[in-house]
C-alpha cells in the first residue's frame, strides 16, 4: 500500500470532495488492511462507505476517522432478526459498541433479498427490520442510524419508458409492506442499478453512450415527455414510478449500487478498462455538478460507486472480481483522467427527501395509462 497522497498525482479523484460514496467489499484474500483502506478513503476524501457485513477490524478502524458508514446483515442472519432480542443483541454488539467513534448511520437487512427464490426469506425481510427498527428506538440510536435493504433493479416488471415503472406483481405484497416501514422510519430506498447489464445483454440495440453517461441524444419518456440522456436516471425514475403506483412516491430513492467491471470473460460484451474508466468519471462529474433526475432535478441523486477494490474471491463470471477502482496492492485498477477537474462541492446528502408523499392512486384499465401517468408525473414534480 502506497503511502498518503502517493495516489494524488496520478488519480485524481474525489480529491476536491464529493457525496459519492464507495462500496468497501471484502470477498478476497489479498486485500490491504482495513487501516490502510482507511488511509486510501481519507486521502481521496471519500466521506461515506458501505460494508457487507459487521467486520470487527474496520469498524475499530474507521473510528474517528468521520466516514459515514454503513454496515450489513447478512441474509443468512435476517431470519434471526425477527426475533426482537436477537436484534437487539444484533445491534448492541455490532453497532452500540462502536458508535458514535465510528459513525454508523445506516444498516443495510440483506441484498438483493428480491433475487432470491426461498419465500421464507423474503417474508421474513420486514419483521427483521422492524425488530431491528424497534432495537434502535430502545438503545436511543434510531435518529442517527437508518434501516433499509438494497434491492436489485429485476424487482422491477417495467422499467422503459421510465413513467411505466412497475414492480413484478408477485413481489407486490411484500413491497408494498417494505415501503410501508420506509415512510414511517424516513428511510431511503435503495437501488442496485447497474446500465452495463443492459448492453451486456442486448449491445446492438442499447446505445452503449447512452449507458456510459457520454453525450448522445438520448430518449424522450412519451407519458412525461421528460428527456432522459443516461440510462441510470432512466433506471431510478422507473423505480420512482414503480413506488408511486403503490403510493409512495415520496420517498427518496439512493443507488447503493453501480459501477462498470473494467474485465471480463468473451462473453461479456463492454468489460473493459476504457468503459469502465468513462463511466466512473462521467459518474462523478455529474455528482459533483449535484445532479438529480429528470423526475427530481432539484434533488441530488445520492450514490454508492462499486468497488473500491478488485476482489478476487467472488463467484460468477470474470468481471465479478474486477469492479474495483484500485488493485489489492494499491495501484490504480486504471486512471480516471480527473486531474484537471477542480470543485469545492461539498454537500452531504440529506437521507430523507422534502418531496411530499403521493397519495394513493388506483390503475385500472389501460386505457387509463395516459392519464395515470400523467397524474403521477405532476405530482411527483412537486
């Protein structure tokens, strides 16, 4: 691991501050420690991370060290969680004992709990975080510390055009309870949404600027005639959308996840390091001019980049072990090119949003679509 500063002159990144927060994985044997992480993340001035789990060592480690931080119960654990003296044993052990050194402010109940085909799990998802919610109340933490779960961008039915976001009619019930315990906690919802799977999967007919955030002309929503130059936007305005038609458009949605892999295997149309370096910068040029959606241009969109390491224990294809922004040993995975950006941008995110929540609203038959959308469209641009 280089010293301090050593990655200045040549990264150039996040070194004028930033909300961009960064997803701090651990599934490799080859990682610097978790000080030296620490060092890395407070010499590019990164002020927000997120772990998968409750690691002892980096918890002690980010002490006083003023990153935001936010921890995970993993989702063999969450089953235990609606047990409330297991939450609260949970929490008492995993984040009482290190806060307020270290500043805990979120805890993520699972990951992607919407990709998994045991029905248990999924039904257990709420009464954890409502145990775990119950828990903070009783230890005084629940005005510091939020609870919510990243959910992937397939819980989604709909997605294009981004007005016709809907979620899949089998995950409704439980959705409808999750976004439920968001509005009466204040807690975000957060979006696993990665633009690379989409042209992975179909780079003949997704224009691969469109997804890499570069200047292109884009598309226009046909319902809210809003004009969408990236397909991230696109996918976050779809999952607002998607909220709103089970009233609750009113609560923020944060990414916790995105990111471009800079490898690999043949088969993975769009892993290179030329990609992934335009989208990570082009991600934080747009973060530093505070930029919202189309749906909400007036509220910054707050987002987690992944990786901030290549980890090389990873299941699954080639390109799963190589999101990183840096190597295992510190060296850069590929430079940014920010160098010669300079800003002095640098707001936190608020967690909740001041957008007034929707009321209510019933879809019938499609020939209602038009002005359905159109009554969510203005009402969300409140």
């Amino acid at each position: 691991m280089h010293k301090d500063g050593a990655y200045f002159s040549k990264f150039g990144f996040l070194q004028f501050g930033t909300s961009l927060g960064i997803n701090y994985g651990q599934v490799a044997n080859n990682l610097p420690t978790p000080t030296q992480a620490l060092s890395l993340l407070t010499s590019l001035k990164v002020t927000k991370t997120r772990i998968y789990d409750t690691n002892p060592q980096v918890l002690t480690a980010f002490a006083n060290s003023g990153i935001e931080i936010t921890v995970t119960v993993p989702n063999d654990q969450i089953a235990l969680m609606t047990n409330p003296s297991q939450a609260l044993q949970w929490i008492s052990t995993n984040v009482k004992t290190y806060f307020p050194a270290t500043r805990i402010t979120g805890i993520a109940v699972g990951n992607e709990i919407d990709t998994t085909e045991d029905e248990t799990l999924k039904a257990n998802l709420v009464p954890a975080m409502a145990s775990m919610h119950a828990a903070l109340v009783q230890l005084g933490l629940d005005s510091y510390i939020y609870i919510s779960t990243a959910t992937s961008l397939g819980a989604l039915e709909t997605s294009f055009p981004p007005s016709m976001g809907s979620f899949k009619p089998e995950l409704v019930p439980q959705m409808s309870q999750y976004l439920n315990f968001l509005a009466q906690t204040k807690a975000p919802f957060w979006i696993n949404a990665y633009p690379y799977f989409a042209y992975k999967d179909d780079p003949t007919r997704v224009e691969l600027n469109y997804v890499l955030l570069n200047p292109n002309n884009g598309m226009v929503d046909p319902y809210t005639h809003l004009h969408y130059d990236n397909m991230l936007y696109a996918q976050v305005d779809a999952v607002i959308f998607a909220m709103a038609r089970l009233g609750y458009g009113g609560i923020p949605v944060h990414v916790s996840e995105t990111g471009w892999p800079s490898k690999g295997d043949t088969n993975e149309i769009g892993a290179t390091i030329d990609n992934a370096r335009i989208y990570n910068r082009n991600l934080l040029v747009r973060q530093l001019r505070s930029e919202g959606t189309p749906l909400r241009p007036n509220l910054k969109l707050e987002v987690y980049l992944f990786a901030l390491f290549n980890e090389d224990l990873k299941p699954g294809p080639t390109s799963e072990r190589n999101y990183g922004l840096f190597r295992p040993d510190g060296t850069m995975a590929y430079n940014l090119g920010l160098t010669s950006l300079s800003s002095t941008s640098t707001a936190s995110i608020s967690l909740t949003s001041s957008a007034s929540s929707e009321t209510k609203m019933g879809f019938g038959s499609l020939r209602n679509l038009i002005l359905v959308c159109a009554l969510i469209f203005h009402a969300l641009r409140r």
